[in-house]
C-alpha cells in the first residue's frame, strides 16, 4: 500500500514540476532574449533562424545606446525621481495612515472616506486636467511634475493604516510621557515596529515610480528630462529602429529592478498580496 | 530629545492633522479641483490654442457615434473579459499547483519567475514581445514554422493582433494573479479540509465546496482589479502596436491620449476620460452586486 | 542610532529633491538668441554650419536642436499650448502644419509683413507657400521642389535585358515580369504602411482631398493606382512587401534584392547616405503613366517650411535667419550639394551648380530632371487636415490592400466613410 502511493506521488512530482518548470522557461525566455540580443549586431537579431545566444560578444550596440542617446542622463532621471517618489510615500503615507490608525480628531471619519473615495476614481479622468495645469503652472516638463500630483497616494494610507492599527496604544502612551513629540513617537518608537509595514509600502511605490509611463509622457517633453520609459519608447518609430540599441537599454532599464527583486523576494511578494488580502 | 511647546499647541490634538494635511493639501490641488475641472472641460470645445467654447453635451453626443471610441470600447472591453476569463483559471491552477505538497521545494523559485512581468515597465515588456511577435523573424513564428505551419500575422493582421494582446496579458498578470490566488488558498483552515476528508469527500467535491467558496472574497477581488486594470492598458500596447492595425488595438486609454495630446482636442478627451470612469464605476457596481448575490445564494 | 541614520538619509534625499525640483534648468542669456528645432539630421549639420556667418555677422546665438520627427512635432505643440518651451523658429513638416490649424490661433508668426516687405512673394511658386497657409495667413516657407522620380539601378536591368526609361505602367509590369523570369529576383516593392507612394503616383487625380477641401481620394486614378499596387505583388508577382523598416530596406537595396524604388528628390539624399556603396549604379526617369494617358509624370511629396514660433523673443531676427538660410545662394548651393534639395527660390533656378552632374546617378544632372519634373507636378489640394487623414488612410485602405487582406473597392468605400466620420468632429 504505501510503496504504490509513494510511487504515484513521485510520478505525480515528476510531471506536476516539469510541467512547472517548462513554463517558467516560457515566462523567462523573453529576457533571455532580449539581454543576449543586446550582444548581436543587428542583422544577427534578425535573422533565421534564430540563435538565442549571440555568437560573440558585441558591445556595439552599448556604445551606440550611450552615445548617440542621452541614455545616461535618463537613467540618472529615473533612479532620482524613483529614490523621491519612494521616500516621499514611505514619509507622508505613513504619517497619515498612522494618524488615521492611532489619533481621534474631529472630521476623521470624513476625511477617511475622502481617502477612500479617491481611491475609486481611476486616473485617466485627472490627466487632461492634470495637464492643464502643468502648463499653467508653468511645471511642464520638469520633475515636480512627474512627482508633485501623484507623491501621496490612498491607497498606501489604507494600507499603513491597517497595519499601523496593531500598535499598541500602551507604547504611545509611554512615549508621551517621557516628553516625545508626536512626531518623535512616530519615527522613534512606531517606525521601528513597523518595519515591514515599510517595506511593503516602499517596495510598491519603488515599483510604480520605476514602471511607470502614462504620465511621465504626458508631462517630460524634452529629450535630456525623459525617465527611462519614456526615452526607450521614443527610440522606437515608425522609421528606423535601431534594435539592438533598444533591446540593450530595455536590459538595462530592468536590471535594477529585477536585482531588487531578488533580494527582496519575500518583502515583495507579501507586499503584493497584502494588497489583495487587505482589500478583499 | 524633549522639547516643551507652548500649551495651547497641545501636540496631541494638533498632530493628527499636521500629518493628514501633506495628502490633503494634495488631494484638494491634484485631485479634487481637475476632477471638477474635468468635468468642465468635458463639455468644452478646447481645441487647439485659444479660448474654450461651451458646447454642452455635445461631445458626449460625438462619443457615442464616434467609431473609434466605439472600437476602443469594445477591443479594451474584449480585453478586460477575455482577461478574466482566461488568467483566472489558469491563476488558480497555478496556485493550486503551487500550494501543493509536490511543488513544495520548488516554489519559491516559481513564485519569481511568474512574478517577472508584473515588476517589469510595461514599455520594455511591449519592445520585448514587439521582437518575439515580428513576422519574419521573430521566436514565435519560427517555433510556427519549425513544426510546420505557415507564420502568424501575430501584430501584423488586426484578426490576430487582439489575440496577441491577450496572449500577452496572461504572460504578463497571471502570475501575480496565482500569488493572490495562493495566499487566499493559504489561509483556508486545514481542519476544513480534514473534516471533509472523514466526511468522505473527493478531491473535486473538496474544491467546489470549500476551496472555491472560502476563496471567494480573493477571487471577487482577482477579478474586479483585473477589470479595472484592463481599462487602464496603454503602455504595452503602445509600444507594441499603437493601437494598430487599423484599431484593432486601440484601447481607451490610448484613445483618450491620442485625442487630447496629439490632436489637442482636451475637451473632447476629458469627456472620453469621464466615460472611462462612468463605465468602470458602473462595471464594479454590477461585479460587486454579481458577486454578493452568489454569495447570498450559497 | 539606527534612527538617526535614518533621518540623516532622509535629510540628503530631501536634499537631493530640491536641488531636483529646480533642475528644469532655464539659461540665462545676454545674447539674442535663437534656438531652432529640426527633425532631420541633414538639415542640422547644414544649418549648424551656415550659422557660423550668421552669428558672426549679428552677434547672435544660435542654437540647432535635432528631435526625432513625431516627438518634435508633440513637443512643439504642447509648449505652444503651455506658453512656454517651444523654439523661435521651426521646421514643420508639411502634413504636420494641420495640427495647428485647429484651434483660434495657430501659434506662428504670420509671415505677411516680412514677405510683402522683401517681395518675395514675387520668388517663390505657389507650392512653397500654399501647404503653410491658413486663413489668409502666410506661416511658413516651403524649402524644396521636391518631384518624385522612379530610381532604377540600371546595372541590373541592363543585365536583364531591360529597356530604360520606362514609359508606361504596362510597360513596367512587362519589364518587371521579365525582370523576375531572368533573375529571380523581385522587381520592386510595396509598402504597406507608407501612403506616400500612392498619394504622389495618383496626385494627378487629386490626392486625398478636393477643391473644397472634402476627404476625396477615391477617385478614379487612386483606384487604379491601388490596384496596380495591390496587382504588382498579387497578380504579376513583380513586387513585395517592403521591409518594415529604413535599415532593413537600405539593407536590402544593398544586397541587390530590389531593382528599381520610388520616390522624391529628397530621397536622393538618403541613397547617398544609406547605400553610398551602390554609387554610379542609380539612375532616375520620370514616373511612368497609363497607357491612356492617366497619370503624371511627376508627383511630389514631403516637404519643410521654417516657422516662426509666437514665443520667439525676437520675430525679426528670427526672419532674418530664415531669410540667410532659404534666400541666400551660396547656402542653398551647399545645401543642394549635400542632400540634393532643389530650392523654391526663382532666382536660383539659374545658378549652374544646380545643374552638376552626380556621380552617384552615373553622371545624370539631378538639377535638370529636377527642374524639368518641376513642372509636371500637378496642382494638388491642400488642407489642414493632413495629419489625421494621411495615416487613416495608410491604415485603413492602403494597409489591407497591399496585405491582401481587403479588394480595393471595398477599402476605399469603407476607408471614405470612416474618414468622413472622423473629420467630423474638427
């Protein structure tokens, strides 16, 4: 009895990982591909058949990249606008999603409803305005515009709330008492407790200042101010795409974020689903 | 560090609102005055440069026998659907696949490889697959062609390029969908399971009455964000196909960014905008009622 | 302490936001200053080195910028809109002026008075200025005559057996036949993207609008040159789809797999850049026409005018250097030399630099045929909505036709009514 049952299972191992494992080759030959692409001269990207790997390192496509774009100045644009982005959420988020959790002030419950309520609306509403005025303020095409509108967002207030909701009042209280200011309690005695809170939040925000697009193209006009999105989707015309050039800054452009990701794994995905569960 | 203010500035009472006030000072200026202001310009002609004009419901009117708007409408529709009906189940398999003893050593590694996509900008995923799904040759036709088959007009063709899109949508979200799908099976109570498993219960009588029930509020909210999200596509699909050929990729939001900030006509695009929302609104609305009355039936 | 390396890191990003929040940089200048957008690089290095004089001679600063085509149109736009950001002057492409042409101004300089005032009015043919008017308004100066030609490399069709120049559209299917039974090679292409070929090879009928400014290009000439199209590939097998796009064309040329392209004097340029290596194996003709006489010789296509920006701090000096650049002799011949762009500017007409032979086109004189097809062009009708109907047409009827997918009938039906629908709202 438990020989058969063990050999089932082994089958059943067997074929359950390989079908697995089959499919994460799928999902990651895409990358494959384009970071060895990024090594072939042009006319070796497309043509058949197909190599994956390329048949000798070409850096041609680099120096190409460097030079004739100002790629480097786009990539200093979007680690400086991503590292704001990411402070600013973690900082005011979490001041107000404590103050939401742990104070009773007048108007709080309207006030929360209003952070709710923003939630709902989805931004394709605000951008026409949003742009309007951007340009009257003057702020086109500079990086107040792609940080000021969007640097508090609901839904990471909700989020710190929720868990700033399990601090216990007791620590607060001991901290007033030993003359903290409110402020001091918050960064010395709530931060430190929170710290996955934190994380989470800064992981999120980290990941949507860098993936995003739709609003730094609305706002960055011109060519020295575009985060790397923006410029890498700029090389790509209609006329003339240099591929090799396009698929080595894509590589470029994703290698932080997926270093990030593997050192953070676990911060990440709990970050990811902690939505979910929070909001189910 | 203890510093004394002054009594009437009892930090108590006066902290709460210093702290609320950074989101609220931007909340009335970025997004409470361009959602009324929006809905201004929505019944403006604001074209071009120079003044508005009032137009009143006019350009709603426009929308509705508008045929790319109408095109847009039913291809992110189609998205929005075909996602959900496609990334869920496979979600869930996955899920259950990986929450499964056999998988247990592996799944770690799998959680990263099918996470990928979702921390990847959606311009590079775009210029990705713009390579895999080129028709002379790209990886996909010369799979196609090595056992046999004539190459497919992935993007090419606007009978396939939509497909093609869904196809993409799945390598990119379902992944994280199996992610939410796992942590929602992961906090089913075991004993559930063995009580059931006493009951004399099969595998497939366990999954319709107590895995899918328990992974209800999950799966609510699996499949309302995939709808909402799927009204917002743009960046994959602008760098993919623009929207082409002939729209049969067009989605709503490359609509509303092409009428307003290519053809300047902003108060055109902010009623496109505002439609956007009245369909979204009105789509959770029907999900959230769709799902609370299967939930009063069970 | 960990708390207080905390702030401390807090402080330096902060720090770093603000010295972030001012980097929009805005340079001071105590100089006049123009700064001009192009799109094309050609044109800057030309420009960029005629300024020298120009700088020289009015101690001005001058600054050329090169964005690529679509951006540089986006972004002008959007500063005009902002009211600050755009350049004093521009090169606006021809079918991009339309954009600006929908709202109460347009966000130029009207050119009136300057023209008036130099009467050059009297120097330039209408087709100079006609794309960039609106509204009584002159905006922009139209640089280049630029006809159409059919290039052939004459190497491989006289290998083939192949009698040049090519007179008639059935004759170019015939030799295209004959072309692919010797070589096997394909004659020439299509592409499926890019209605400029159809537009110049059917401008005799109207091109895409009519008199009255109405979407109209399903008339007789443009079916029949989209079939002929549509033919080449399906029907004789003379022709395919064209490499999507530039280098793999270019690519493609290089390798001899095509004989014979159509296109603008401006095209010249390109081969000379892209394919230096085919140097004396070109030649021109003039486009062939039906047998029954339907067609031209000649088409034209493309084109850029120097605009002024309403922003510009200085309009007349800026007119000044539009003057320098398009009314000087000595830049226009440097000009011609580098990228072949044959001047609007009458009295150039004369100069026998224009008239040198190239040896890249085995010793034809580019100016001649240049100045000959010139007359040819037909008179076609302009209008300011270009920018919406051009590509609404590529996609929507050109794109079907040349992939098979849709007969031209039914592509041109539903392409005019779709385009109706879509100038409505404008």
């Amino acid at each position: 009895m438990r020989n058969r049952t063990n050999r089932a299972e082994l089958v059943a191992r067997v074929a359950l990982n390989s079908l697995l494992l089959l499919l994460v080759v799928v999902w990651v030959i895409p990358y494959i591909f384009t970071l060895a692409s990024s090594f072939k001269p042009q006319s070796e990207i497309f043509r058949l058949p197909i190599r994956l790997l390329p048949e000798s390192t070409f850096t041609g496509n680099y120096e190409f990249l460097v030079t004739q774009y100002p790629y480097l100045r786009w990539y200093m644009n979007t680690i400086l606008i991503t590292a704001i982005q990411t402070t600013v959420s973690m900082f005011f988020c979490g001041i107000a999603g404590y103050a939401f959790a742990k104070y009773e002030f007048r108007f709080k419950k309207t006030l929360f409803m209003l952070v709710l309520i923003s939630l709902m609306l989805p931004i394709q509403v605000l951008i026409t305005p949003l742009f309007i005025q951007m340009a009257r303020l003057q702020w086109l095409d500079t990086y107040r515009a792609v940080l000021i509108p969007f640097a508090v967002q609901p839904f990471f207030i909700f989020l710190m709330r929720q868990y700033m909701l399990s601090v216990p009042d007791d620590l607060l209280h001991s901290g007033r008492i030993d003359g903290c200011t409110e402020l001091g309690i918050f960064v010395r005695i709530v931060a430190p407790i929170q710290r996955s809170a934190f994380a989470i939040v800064g992981i999120l925000s980290f990941v949507g200042a860098w993936t995003s697009f739709l609003w730094p193209v609305i706002v960055l006009r011109s060519r020295d101010m575009y985060v790397l999105n923006v410029g890498i989707a700029t090389m790509v015309g209609p006329y003339n795409v240099p591929y090799g050039a396009v698929l080595a800054a894509s590589s470029l452009a994703t290698i932080p974020i997926i270093v990030f990701f593997l050192l953070m794994q676990r911060n990440f995905i709990d970050g990811m689903t902690a939505g979910a569960l929070k909001s189910a | 560090m203890t510093t004394r203010l002054p009594g009437w500035l009892n930090q108590k009472n006066s902290a709460p609102y210093l702290f609320v006030a950074p989101f609220f000072i931007l909340f009335l200026s970025f997004w409470v005055y361009p959602v009324f202001y929006s809905l201004y310009l929505s019944i403006q002609r604001a074209t071009g440069l120079g003044p508005m004009q009032f137009v009143g419901l006019d350009n709603y009117v426009r929308l509705i026998g508008d045929p790319r708007f109408l095109k847009s409408l039913a291809n992110t529709s189609v998205f929005a659907f075909g996602s959900v009906l496609l990334q869920v189940p496979i979600g869930l398999a996955l899920a259950l696949a990986f929450n499964s003893t056999l998988t247990h050593r592996l799944r770690g590694f799998y959680r990263v490889a099918y996470f990928l996509p979702i921390i990847t900008p959606g311009v590079v995923v775009g210029i990705m697959f713009s390579v895999i799904y080129e028709f002379d040759y790209g990886l996909l036709n010369q799979l196609v062609r090595s056992v046999g088959l004539d190459p497919i007009p992935w993007i090419r063709s606007p009978d396939y390029a939509m497909g093609s899109i869904l196809l993409l949508g799945i390598w990119i979200w379902t992944g994280l969908k199996a992610l939410y799908l796992l942590a929602g099976l992961q906090s089913i109570p075991k004993d559930y399971y063995e009580s059931a498993v006493i009951d004399g219960a099969s595998p497939s009588q366990q999954f319709l009455r107590i895995t899918l029930p328990q992974l209800r509020p999950i799966l609510m909210f699996v499949i309302i964000q995939t709808v909402i999200g799927s009204y917002a596509l743009f960046d994959q699909v602008w760098v993919l196909t623009e929207g082409g050929p002939r729209d049969a990729t067009l989605t709503m939001t490359m609509y509303l960014y092409e009428v307003g900030f290519q053809q300047f006509r902003l108060g055109y695009s902010a009623a496109i905008g505002y439609s956007i929302v009245f369909i979204v609104l009105g789509l959770t609305l029907v999900l959230l009622t769709a799902f609370k009355g299967l939930k009063d039936q069970a | 302490m960990r708390r207080n390396r905390v702030i401390v890191l807090a402080a330096f990003l902060t720090g770093i936001a603000l010295a972030g929040l001012h980097a929009s940089g805005e340079a001071e200048a105590s100089l006049p200053e123009i700064e001009f957008w192009t799109y094309a690089d050609n044109r800057a290095q030309w420009l960029e080195d005629i300024s020298v004089a120009f700088e020289e001679e009015t101690g001005a600063d001058v600054t050329i910028s090169v964005l690529p085509f679509a951006q540089m149109h986006d972004q002008l736009q959007s500063a005009l809109f902002a009211g600050t950001g755009a350049p004093d002057i521009v090169d606006v492409n021809i079918y991009q002026f339309g954009r600006f042409t929908t709202g109460e101004r347009t966000g130029f300089v009207a050119l009136n008075d300057y023209l008036t005032a130099s009467t050059v009015s009297d120097l330039y043919t209408s087709a100079a200025l006609a794309p960039w008017t609106w509204e009584g308004e002159y905006y922009g100066l139209g640089n280049e005559l630029n006809p159409t030609f059919m290039y052939y490399r004459w190497d491989l069709l006289e290998e083939a057996g192949i009698e040049t120049p090519i007179e008639t559209w059935e004759g170019f299917i015939e030799a295209g036949q004959q072309y692919v039974e010797r070589t096997g090679k394909l004659f020439t292409w299509v592409e499926p993207n890019a209605w400029q070929p159809w537009f110049f090879l059917s401008m005799d009928g109207g091109g895409f609008f009519d008199e009255s400014g109405e979407v109209a290009f399903d008339h007789e000439l443009g079916r029949r040159v989209l079939q002929m199209m549509h033919d080449w590939i399906y029907v004789h097998e003379i022709a395919g789809i064209a490499p999507l796009d530039p280098p793999a064309q270019y690519g493609a040329l290089g390798a001899g797999d095509y004989a014979v392209t159509f296109g603008a004097s401006w095209y010249q340029g390109f081969l000379k850049d892209n394919v230096s290596e085919l140097s004396g194996k070109w030649m021109m003709q003039h486009q062939p026409v039906f047998e029954d006489g339907m067609g031209s010789e000649a088409g034209a296509v493309g084109g850029t005018a120097m605009l002024i920006t309403e922003q510009a701090a200085d309009p007349d000096l800026a007119w000044r250097f539009i003057s320098y650049a398009n009314l000087d002799t000595d830049n226009l011949a440097e000009a011609f030399r580098r990228f072949n762009l044959f001047p609007t500017y009458r009295p150039m007409w004369d100069d026998p630099v224009l008239y040198q032979p190239d040896a890249y086109f085995n010793g034809q004189k580019p100016g001649e045929w240049i100045s000959e097809a010139g007359s040819a062009i037909p008179a076609y009708n302009p209008s300011p909505y270009w920018f919406p109907i051009a590509p609404h047409f590529a996609n929507n009827v050109l794109n079907p036709v040349v992939l098979g997918d849709m007969d031209v009938e039914q592509a041109m039906r539903e392409g005019m009514e779709s385009a109706r629908a879509l100038l409505e709202d404008y």
